[in-house]
C-alpha cells in the first residue's frame, strides 16, 4: 500500500454551522397494510421514519439505540463523510453492527452539499422498513438557484412484502435462487388505492392552485426503479442527488433506488375541478419476475367552498407512464441531467486521469453451497452478483477497522482486478462459463488519485440496468451509452463541461456509463450495485482510499471510543 502526498486541496471537515442532536431508536411495530397486520423495525415508532433536517455546514450527530433482536446500522446516503468514514454506516464495511441493547453515536459534518439525501438501515435487509428523508437546506441567507417554492414536501418510495423479508433473504442466501418479489410499492410509507384493500392508506398531497411546489423525491426501495409521474402536471428536475442541475421539464422521472430527485411541481387555477392520481411503477429489465403493480397517492387541490367539496364527486386522472422496459426512456431521461457549472456551482470534473478502471457488473453463478444440495439456481447452482467477475464476500471484521489498525491479513485483499479476467462482447451471447469467482478484495487509491471509471453491463444470464452507488464521493457521469464500450470512440463524446455529479447512477441495461472522481476522502468505501437482492448476492468492492499522508486532511481520525 502506497501513500502519496500530494496535497493539493485543504478538506477541512470543521463545522461552520450549529450542531443538530437526533436520537434513534429501534423498535418493533405492528402496522398494517394491504388488510394483513405485521411487525416491521422502526425509528422512533415511525414508518417511514423521521425527517433530518440540517443546513450546509451543520454538524450532526445521531445516537442509535437498538432495542430489537437484529443487528442494526444506518447508512446516511450521500453524505460524503470528509474524514468521518466511521460514521458512514454499512455493516462489516466501516463499522460492526450495533447489536441488541447497544447504541453507537453517529457524528458527522455536512460539507459542501445542499439538497435532498436520505437515511437507511445498512445490514441484511432491514432498510426494507428502516428510511427516512434527509433535507440539508442551503446555509442561512443564502437562496436555492431557482425561485423560492411556496411550500416543500418529501416523497419517498418504497416497496412492502407481506412476508417477513428477514425470512426472505435468508431462503435467499440458502437456496441461491431469485427472492420472492415485493407484493406492493408505497408512497409515503402507503400503497394507494390501486392496490386491494388498501384505499384509506393513501398519500393525499393537499395543494393551493397558482402556487410552485417542491417534491423530493427520495426512491428507497429494496429492488426496483420507479417512473414516476402525475396525471395532467409536468415536472421541472432542479437537483439530484443533492447536487443542483440545469433545470429540465419532464411528464416522468425515473428513478433509481439509492436516488434523490427534486422537483417543482406548478399548480394552476384550470386544474382545480378535478383530483390527480400521482403514480409509480417499474422500470424492470432483468431476467425473472418483478413486482409490477403500481403504487399512486392524490393530488388534491383546496376547493374555494367546502361546500362544492362535499356535494361534487371530482374526476380522478390517471397519469400514463412508460412501459415497464422502456430503456429508450431511460438513456434519454439520464442524459437530461446536467451540472449548472456555474461560478457559484462548479462542476469540477477531474481533467486528467491517473488511474483508470473497467469493471463489468453482471450476473453470474457459484456452486450450491447449502448442506443439503438444493439450490434453486440452473442445474443446481446458486445464483449471483459480480463486478469484474468476482463476487464480494462481506467480512467478519470491518474493513475500515482492519485498515486503520493495520490489521487487513486475513481480512481483505487488495487486489481487485482493474479489469475483467478476459475480453467477451458483454452484450452479446455469454461465454458458455458463467460461473464468477468471490473474494474479500479492494482498489487500494492514494490520496488525490483522479480516477475514471467505465460500468459495463453484461447479459451473463440476463442484460438488467444496475444503479451502482459509491459511498464516499461523488462522481460525474461523462457519458453513457449502448452495447460494449468502445475506448477508442467513445470518449470522444465526454461531457467535461457540465455532467451531472451523483452518487447513484444505473448503468444502462446492455449498455455503459463512464464517470469520474477525486479520491480525496481518506477511508474504505464500499461500491455497490443498489438493488438490495444484488448487493446480498456479492455486485460490489471496497475502494480503499489510503488516508496514510502527513497532511491532516489525508488523514483519517481514530474511531470513536465506543464504537459497536
Ligand atoms: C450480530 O453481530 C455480531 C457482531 O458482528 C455477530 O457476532 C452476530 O453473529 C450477529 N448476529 C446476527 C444475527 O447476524
Ligand atoms: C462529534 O465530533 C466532534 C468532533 O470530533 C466532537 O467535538 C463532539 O463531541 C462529537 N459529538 C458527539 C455527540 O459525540
Ligand atoms: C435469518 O438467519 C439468521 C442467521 O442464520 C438467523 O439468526 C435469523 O434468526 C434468521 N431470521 C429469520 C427471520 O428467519
Ligand atoms: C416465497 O414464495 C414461495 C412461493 O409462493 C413460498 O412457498 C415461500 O414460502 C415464500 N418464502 C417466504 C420466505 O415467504
Ligand atoms: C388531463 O389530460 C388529459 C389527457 O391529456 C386531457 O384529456 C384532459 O383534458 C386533462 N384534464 C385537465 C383537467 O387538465
Ligand atoms: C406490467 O403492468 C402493465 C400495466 O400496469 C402491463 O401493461 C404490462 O404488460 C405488465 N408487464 C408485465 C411484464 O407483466
Ligand atoms: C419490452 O417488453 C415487451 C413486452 O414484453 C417486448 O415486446 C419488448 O420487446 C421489450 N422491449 C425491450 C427493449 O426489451
Ligand atoms: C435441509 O434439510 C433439512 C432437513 O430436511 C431442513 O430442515 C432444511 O430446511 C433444509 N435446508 C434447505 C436450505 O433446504
Ligand atoms: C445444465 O446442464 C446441462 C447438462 O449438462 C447443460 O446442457 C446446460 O447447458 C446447463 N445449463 C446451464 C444454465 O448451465
Ligand atoms: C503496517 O504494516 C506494514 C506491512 O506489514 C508495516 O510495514 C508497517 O510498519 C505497519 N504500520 C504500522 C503503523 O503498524
Ligand atoms: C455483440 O453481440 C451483439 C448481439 O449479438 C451484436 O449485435 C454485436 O454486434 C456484438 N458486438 C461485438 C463488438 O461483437
Ligand atoms: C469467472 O471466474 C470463474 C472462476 O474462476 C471462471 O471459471 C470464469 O471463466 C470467469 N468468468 C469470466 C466471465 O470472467
């Protein structure tokens, strides 16, 4: 492991702004939905859970208290955690869980970022139940690039089994099969009246006409991207990810799980006569079943006389939305996204390249693995997730722990390929091997490394779009395209100029997506494919940005004293 030190820009994670205390606490609740009654982990006793609010340059810290039976981390999504990787959250990556009875403060400074993130459980499956918004509004005085909205609202997808998805992983993890999909999306924490009994738990969006509203629009399924679109109403993106963009107008967004998207939403007078059903549902392209219903909530405008209210029935207006395959919408949505590249909003896209990487992501097989060799994937198999054909396998120690005590023998390796074992055209007729390899392996990066990164889907069992999200950084994404990447053709068409900086893309399904970053965030940063049924089944790696420089923004503070 090498250290460069280089310093060429000073991080400082000092807080400019006040300190915001929260305290989480983990409970079992009963709630019912879809007329069936179920125990599901909760926050405080709230699904979804509660709203953090801060501003850019706030400190926050967060105590989690585990009251319930699983292991327990919180990821904070998005959040770059400049030399607080300790409080990045996923499980066995940069901390050991919290276990029953435990609690562990999560202490972190916002820095340089403004927008809409939000919060989720980091271990096994529990995220299913355990998400909440986060809102970083701009610092004090200082206005959004776009006309102030009259009023704010989050809306955050997420996808509800009827079954105990704790149950569902493990059968998962067992039999190497695909796992049982979702029985309803929901709005809010609601399915919507499109789904048996299920009408009185709907979102309804109460609005006053000739007025601009913001959605943030927040997607924290487990494993499925959402159009999502309001009958009679266009959308004007303003930001994702927590990063401004050129304002663009659409009828739909896509959005992919581990995103954040804020829209302004205008109400007009001609509109008030009737309700608008705002709906969600599937953008799907992998092999296999998915969960194709379709989640809506209301919008409602405020009537001048309650009267009228009660005596009219008002039409409802369903809004269409994409067929469930449409990856031409997709493409074409994504590269809508562009940085406002502003003197006040730089885009500041490395122009050099120190290190460049080609990492397939894709499906493929292991051998059955369980006692009773009754593995459900072809010819008793067990089905998987890889990138550059190796298949992660999660710890018992966290990496970032075994890292800063020096201590990675036996824990992780470094020697994540940097390319695919061998060449295969990625989109077309697999190699007749499709078994994948699996390790414990990291891209060890020096301080300051500019890296760029080529995603190349490949239809090994199935061609499937993967939204991969980095913790850590954010990237740029330069382009995108169909097919196999061409080095020699491709990069001509870059956007160096204005590209959209994210920390979730999806790599377009039969298709690539090239993006770059600065590795100045000392830490190990997990990288992974977030369709939750992926991430489980091994579609991710460490980047091990070495933090051993003499400069104190290299470095990487010692963990907290109590940590899980
Ligand atoms: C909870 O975490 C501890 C510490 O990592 C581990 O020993 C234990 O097996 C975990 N329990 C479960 C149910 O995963
Ligand atoms: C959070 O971290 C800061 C900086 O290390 C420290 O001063 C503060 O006491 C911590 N807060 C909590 C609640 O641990
Ligand atoms: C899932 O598997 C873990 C580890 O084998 C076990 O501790 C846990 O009880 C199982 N959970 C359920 C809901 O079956
Ligand atoms: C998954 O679905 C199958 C088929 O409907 C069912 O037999 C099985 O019990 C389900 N698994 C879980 C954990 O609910
Ligand atoms: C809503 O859109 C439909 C289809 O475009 C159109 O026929 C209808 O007149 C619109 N209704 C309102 C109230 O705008
Ligand atoms: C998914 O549902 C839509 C209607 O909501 C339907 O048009 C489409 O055929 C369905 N697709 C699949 C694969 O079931
Ligand atoms: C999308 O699905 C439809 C219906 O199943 C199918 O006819 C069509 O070929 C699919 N399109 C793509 C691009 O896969
Ligand atoms: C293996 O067989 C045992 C005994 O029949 C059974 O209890 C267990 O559930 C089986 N495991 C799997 C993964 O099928
Ligand atoms: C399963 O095994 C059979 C017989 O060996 C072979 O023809 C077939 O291609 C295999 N299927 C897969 C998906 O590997
Ligand atoms: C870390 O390990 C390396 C290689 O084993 C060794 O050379 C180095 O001195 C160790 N550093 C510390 C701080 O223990
Ligand atoms: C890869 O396979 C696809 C589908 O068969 C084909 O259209 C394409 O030309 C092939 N690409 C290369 C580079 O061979
Ligand atoms: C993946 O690794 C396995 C196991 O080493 C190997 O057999 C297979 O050929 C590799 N496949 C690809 C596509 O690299």
């Amino acid at each position: 492991m090498t250290a460069l030190c280089l310093l060429v820009e000073l991080v400082s994670s000092k807080h400019s702004g006040i300190t915001r205390d929260y305290k989480f606490d983990i409970r079992m609740q009963n709630v019912m939905r879809l007329c069936q009654a179920k125990s599901i982990v909760t926050v405080n006793d709230q699904f979804p859970g509660p709203t953090i609010t801060a501003r850019e340059g706030d400190r926050v810290t967060v105590k989690v208290v585990n009251h319930v039976q699983y292991n327990v981390t919180i990821h904070w999504h998005g959040i770059r955690q400049l030399r607080s990787g300790w409080a990045d959250g996923p499980a066995y990556i940069t901390q050991c869980p919290i276990q029953t009875g435990q609690s562990y403060v999560y202490n972190f400074t916002i820095t340089g970022q403004r927008g809409t993130l939000f919060w989720h459980a980091h271990v096994s499956w529990l995220r299913v139940t355990m998400y909440g918004p986060i809102i970083i509004l701009p610092k004090r005085g200082v206005p959004y690039p776009f006309p102030q909205p009259y009023k704010e609202f989050p809306i955050i997808f997420g996808e509800w089994w009827k079954a105990d998805t704790e149950k569902i992983i493990n059968q998962t993890l067992k039999t190497g099969g695909a796992p049982n999909v979702s029985d309803a999306y929901t709005i809010n924490g609601l399915p919507g009246p499109l789904y048996s009994c299920s009408a009185k738990d709907t979102f309804k969006l109460k609005v006053k006409p000739g007025k601009t509203y913001m959605l943030r629009l927040i997607n924290a399924a487990l494993n499925d991207e959402l159009f999502f679109s309001i009958a009679n109403h266009s959308l004007t993106v303003v930001e994702a990810d927590a990063v401004y963009v050129k304002p663009f107008e659409t009828s739909t967004v896509l959005i992919t799980p581990g995103q954040t998207t804020n829209v302004l939403l205008k109400t007009e007078h001609r509109h008030a006569n009737a309700l608008y059903l705002m709906a969600a549902r599937p953008y799907a392209t992998g092999p296999g079943a998915f969960d194709n219903s379709t989640t809506a909530g209301i919008l409602e405008y405020h009537l001048p006389s309650p009267k009228t209210k009660k005596t009219t029935k008002l039409p409802l207006l369903k809004p269409t939305l994409p067929i469930f395959n449409d990856t031409t919408f997709a493409m074409k949505f994504n590269r809508k996204h562009r940085s406002l590249a502003s003197s006040k909003f730089p885009a500041k896209v490395p122009q050099k390249v120190d290190r460049r990487f080609f990492f397939t992501v894709g499906l493929g097989l292991h051998p059955c693995s369980n006692p009773n060799k009754t593995c459900q994937g072809p010819n008793n198999t067990m089905r998987t997730a890889s990138v550059n054909n190796v298949s992660f396998v999660m710890p018992n120690i966290a990496l970032l722990q075994a890292h800063f005590c020096n201590q990675s023998k036996g824990v992780y390796t470094t020697d994540f390929p940097a390319n695919p074992p061998f060449k295969f055209n990625y989109t077309g007729n697999p190699p007749s091997n499709i078994m994948a390899s699996s390790g414990t392996k990291v891209v060890v990066l020096p301080f300051n490394t500019s890296v760029e990164l080529v995603l190349q889907d490949t239809s090994i069992i199935g061609a499937e779009s993967h939204p991969l999200h980095l913790h850590g950084f954010d990237f740029f994404v330069l382009g995108l395209g169909m097919g196999n990447f061409n080095p020699n053709k491709d990069p001509s068409s870059f956007n160096l100029v204005d590209p959209a900086e994210r920390n979730t893309v999806g790599v377009p399904s039969g298709g690539w997506v090239a993006i770059r970053f600065l590795a100045d965030n000392p830490g190990v940063w997990f990288m992974h494919c977030h369709l939750e049924v992926h991430t489980s089944c091994g579609a991710q790696d460490g980047l091990d940005c070495d933090g051993t420089g003499s400069a104190a923004s290299q470095k990487l503070p010692p963990p907290p004293s109590e940590s899980p």
